[in-house]
C-alpha cells in the first residue's frame, strides 16, 4: 500500500500510526498493494476552505473523502497487476477539530483520529451514511475495524 502523508498543520501527529492504520484498513478489506491513498493533514481554516469549495458548507469538520472511482462497499475492483497503481482517493483530516470533538465526546484524541482516518478510508472504498441502512453498514464495519486494534468507536 502507498500512503501518502501530507501534515500542513500544527498538532502533534503519529503519522506512522495513521499511515498503518490505513494500510491495515486496506488490507482487511482485501485491496491490492499497489493501492495508493493520500491523507492530508490540515488547519481549521484550511478545513473550511475545502468544506467551503467541495461541499458548499461553512466552517470546519473533521474528515472530508474524495474517492478517484465510485466503489462499492466490500467489492474490490479488478486490477492490471502489470498497469499503473489503484488511486482510490484523498482523505483531508483537520486534527484541531478533532482534538475538540474527541473532548465533546469523552473520548481520546488518538481514538477518535483513528475513527476519522477508517471512516475516511471507507468513504474511498463505497461506503455511505446516506441512508440509515447505509449508516449502519459503515458504522458497524468501523467498529470491526477498530476493534481489531483495540479501540471502540463512539
């Protein structure tokens, strides 16, 4: 897997644990190794730039995913292992927003980035919350996903 890091902010991040953590997210979900994803870490006001630009919506949020194909969920697509890599998207996290949101929440900073970064991957792979059906699909595989490293999701 390829993960590509971009930290444009200034909170203290382990990059290598979310870089991991979205390899593993890819792995259980049976994507190739060449699969390649960018998640880019951002300021509050860089956040409510993008939000503004992409989804008409003031201020900041937490996670914004933009998928390079429209995937469904649970269904890997077919690969040239001989052509160019998987692009399946970008992920935009904005920590400070997500430092006050895990304080909203009771929860830790570490586990509630580690929820953005799997609810953003899962955006990438077909995942939605359009629907209450689609919510709870999304919703239940993230709580598989981070259970399987040991933390709960909100």
């Amino acid at each position: 897997m390829s993960i590509f890091v971009a930290d444009e902010q200034a909170e203290t991040i382990d990059l290598p644990g979310l870089r991991s953590l979205a390899e593993l997210v890819l792995s259980e979900e049976g994507y190739p190794s060449d699969a390649e994803v960018t998640l880019l870490l951002v300021s509050d006001a860089e956040m409510s730039s993008y939000n503004a630009r992409f989804l008409d919506r003031d201020g900041p949020t937490d996670v914004l995913a933009f998928p390079v194909e429209d995937l469904r969920p649970g269904v890997v697509p077919d690969v040239d292992t001989n052509g160019p890599p998987l692009l399946l998207g970008d992920i935009i996290i904005a920590p400070s927003y997500i430092s006050r949101q895990a304080e909203e929440y009771g929860v830790s900073f570490e586990d509630e980035i580690s929820l953005m970064v799997v609810h953003g991957l899962l955006h990438l792979l077909g995942y939605d919350h359009q629907s209450d059906d689609e919510a709870e699909e999304m919703e239940n595989r993230e709580r598989q996903i981070l259970a399987g490293i040991g933390k709960v999701r909100r």
